[in-house]
C-alpha cells in the first residue's frame, strides 16, 4: 500500500475535517441552534441531487487506472478514445439534470422536503443555488476522478483543502454578519466554479480531453454503465441516508433537536470522511493487482489486509481525539446549554461509537469496487440506509435525541462488505477480523472505562493513553511508515549536528 499517497490523503482529510469541526461549531453559535437546523436542511436537499453521481469519481478513477494498467501504446489509445468519452457524456447529461431540475422546479422540491411553514422565498432562491452548486460538483468528481488516477494524491487534496478553507470561511463570515442564506449558497457556488476550472486544468495536463476523437464500443459502453449503475446504487444508499435523516427528524421532532443532532452528526461522520479520503488510494493500486490477479494475488491481498488495519486504526484514533475533545465542541464553541441540552453530552459521546463501528465497512467498500463486485455494494447499503432511517424515525418519536443518534447504528450492516472481500480473497469471511481483533478490543475497552466513569478528564487520559496504545500497534503493522518516520528523525538530528 503506498503510505505517501495514503498520508497525503489522510493530511488533506484531517486538514478538512478540522476546518469543519472549527467552522460548524461556529456557525451553530452564530446562528443558534434552530437556524443552524434549517441551514442543514437545505444543504441537505443539495446533497441529495448528488445521488445522481454514480460514483463518478470511483468509476473514472478505476477506468482510467485500468488504461495505466495496459502496456501497449495500442491498446491505450483505443481505451482511452472508448472509456473517456463515454465518462464525460454520463456525467455533463447527469449535471444538466440537476441544473435544470433545480432551476425550474425549486418550489416543488422545497416543498416536498420542507415544512410548508419553512417555505419561503428566500428558502426557495437558496434552493435553487444550492442545487447549481451541486451540480458543478458532480463535474468536479470526474476530472479529481482522472487526476487520482495518475496516483496526484496530494495535487487533489491541496485543491480539496483550499476549496473547503475558502468556502469554510466565507460561511462563517457570512453567519457572523448574520446574512440571509441566499448569501451563503450563492458564495459556495461561485466558489465552486472556481474550482471547477481548475480540475479541468489539471486533469487536461494528465489526459489530452479535449483531442481525444470519441469511438463507440458497445462492450466497452455496456461495462462502463454497468459498473457505474450498481456502483451508484451504493452511492445512492449513502446519500439516502446521510442526507434523509435529517429531513426525517424535521418532521417528527422539534427544530432543537434536529438542530443539535445536524451539529452532532456533522461533526462525527468525519470519522467516516477521512477513512475513506484516507483509503482512497487503494483504488489504482487493487484495481491493477486484480487485473494481473494470477500473477500478483500475494500483492493483492497484502494491500487488502494493509487496508483494513490502516483503516481501523484511523478510525479508532479519530474517534479517541473526539472524545477529548467533543465537550469543548458542545460548551464552549457551539455554546449549546449543557443545563437546557444535557442529553447532547451522551448523545454526542453515542454518536462517536456508532460512527467508529460503521466505519468498518469502507475497506470493503472500496475493494468490492476494485474486483467488480459492485452489486454486493449496491445491496447492502440500501438496506442498511433503509435499517437507519427506519430506526431514527421510530426511535426518534419516543426517545428524541437519543433516539435518533441510535437509530444511526443500522448502518453497521454494511460491515458484510469485508465478510464478502475476505471469503472472495482469502476463502474465510472472518480474516479480516485476525487482522483487527487487538485494536477492537482497545477501543471497546477504552469506551466502556468513559461511559462507566463519565469524568471528563478521567475520559481525556483513557482515551489519550488508547490512542498511544493503538498508534504503537499500528507502527507495528506497517515497517514501512516506521522507516520513513526514522529516516526523518535522523535526517533531523544530522542537520542540527
């Protein structure tokens, strides 16, 4: 596994996911809680226009690594004019959907997403940049989609982290001056143009888009869309449940609690967000070893198990700084009324244990995505979307914001992800689990000392002396990265001699 790209991954990631633990926080302070609930309304609604992505970017990303794969300039000029084209055709005519549809029929989508007593015209201009937003961001997965192909890891995350740092900050300046959210959605837009134009750039610089003279292959065509139909269902599964259960809790309870579980939620699903930028690199990688499977099946499933100890000792350590941490996030910057609020604190503290476990899933994930067994993807993750959503909503009604946290757990399920990977790879669906029992072991040890004793400090030094404990495992596991950090180190202390 390629710990550089893996590193600039998680760097980018990290880099992202503090900007949004600083900027979220602030935005629910800046605008109070009940704003905020209707301000993740409405980027939610936004969301869900990309359910028509297919996993554009994953799909471009595999493709092209398969070009990269080939060894003759032959073979690579015809996939190359078969492949592209038809990536670019799906994603412009999956874009202009969006754009049109948001364009034309805003009210109609505010209304059947919002409380009639939400609607208004503001709403309903925000609406319709919010959506024109999203559907520059279904183009901009295609072209970072080419960019990673090429393994320019670190190019896509700097371009990433500025665009998340400029638009960040705009949204926090913005709710400061208390401007209307028309303001806001219009500025992430603009924004997102800008970016746009970049990805384009860049991507052109990797692959000559603009001179490559398009060839319909029907085989080629027909493989293209079916990997990228059950690649979507998947995606489409995500989406559906990241962005639904808030419009669920809008509906049964009330906009304090929609607005501290939007908090809460935001924050934590960052535990699944930099797993999975920090994972992404496997992609190329696994998708070339399993096109030369009979040959490289010993690389195949070393970067495998590679991956899932990576990602489970990312997750658990993300996790364990967050629960330093998450009763400054709730007092201090959201300034949430622990005395009004008091079950944010276990609520909040549920959420982060939740999101760890269904977080174990994402090897998996991007594995099945690799082999071509993207249809177990598809299946698993609508039911477990559906489990979730299912439970918030009948959880929700009687235990309100524990409910709706807990209710969140029906995403582990899709934890069958690597049980399938490893029967498929290494012929027992239970390997992956050789591979983590230690780290699973210290972190389900750990949370049960927090929730047992429930002081804050006591929480802050067993979680500290856990994530010590689980980043020496993790050295363990990869000599690699070990190398590299002495190679530094004395390379340090030669410079200061």
């Amino acid at each position: 596994m390629s710990i550089k790209n893996n590193l600039y991954n998680i760097f980018g990631g990290a880099g992202r996911a503090i900007l949004f633990l600083f900027t979220i926080p602030l935005m629910v302070n800046y605008m109070g809680v009940e704003k905020f609930g209707v301000w993740a309304l409405i980027t939610s609604i936004g969301n869900i226009a990309l359910m028509l992505d297919v996993g554009i970017a994953s799909t471009t990303m595999h493709f092209v690594s398969e070009i990269n794969a080939l060894e003759t300039k032959e073979d690579v000029d015809y996939k190359t004019k078969t492949i592209i084209p038809v990536l670019l055709l799906i994603n412009i005519v999956l874009s202009a959907i969006v754009a049109i549809s948001f364009l034309f029929f805003t009210t109609e989508i505010a209304h059947v997403f919002l409380n009639n007593s939400l609607v208004s015209d503001d709403i309903i201009i925000a609406l319709r940049w919010i959506g024109l937003y999203s559907s520059i961001m279904l183009i901009q997965h295609l072209f970072s989609g080419i960019i990673q192909a090429y393994n320019q890891f670190l190019l896509v995350n700097i371009i990433k982290f500025i665009n998340i740092f400029v638009i960040n900050v705009g949204l926090l300046v913005f709710s400061f001056l208390e401007e209307d959210f028309v303001t806001l959605t219009f500025y992430m837009f603009l924004i997102s143009i800008l970016t746009l134009i970049t990805y384009i750039y860049l991507a052109s610089k990797k692959l000559n888009i603009f001179k490559i003279k398009p060839h319909f292959d029907y085989q080629t065509t027909k493989t293209i869309i079916s990997y990228s139909g059950t690649t979507w269902v998947g995606y489409f599964g995500s989406v559906i449940f990241t962005q639904f259960d808030k419009i669920i809790i809008g509906k049964i309870t009330t906009p304090e609690i929609l607005g501290i579980y939007a908090a809460i939620i935001s924050i934590t699903s960052y535990i699944s967000s930099i797993a999975t930028v920090g994972l992404q690199p496997i992609i190329p990688k696994l998708t070339e070893y399993w096109t030369k499977v009979k040959t490289h099946r010993d690389e195949f499933v070393k970067e495998y198990k590679h991956a899932i100890q990576f990602n489970t000792f990312l997750i658990f350590f993300a996790s364990l700084l967050m629960l330093i941490v998450y009763r400054v996030l709730l007092k201090d910057i959201m300034d949430i009324n622990l005395e009004i609020y008091p079950d944010s604190i276990l609520a909040f503290q549920l959420a982060i244990v939740i999101y760890a476990f269904n977080s174990l899933s994402i090897p998996g994930f991007y594995t099945l995505m690799a082999i071509k067994k993207t249809k177990h993807i598809g299946l698993w993750q609508l039911l477990g979307s559906f489990l979730a959503l299912y439970c918030i909503y009948l959880l929700g009604q009687s235990f309100g914001l524990y409910g709706v946290i807990i209710g969140n757990i029906g995403l582990v399920i899709t934890s069958m992800f690597n049980f399938i990977t490893a029967k498929v790879i290494v012929k027992n669906p239970f390997e992956w689990l050789k591979y983590i029992y230690k780290p699973i072991l210290i972190f389900n040890f750990t949370i049960s000392l927090i929730l047992l004793v429930n002081n804050v400090y006591l929480d802050a030094i067993f979680a500290f002396i856990a994530s010590v404990i689980l980043v020496i495992w993790y050295l363990k596991q990869q000599p690699e990265l070990l190398n590299i950090i002495t190679n530094v180190i004395n390379k340090k202390k030669n410079e200061v001699l």
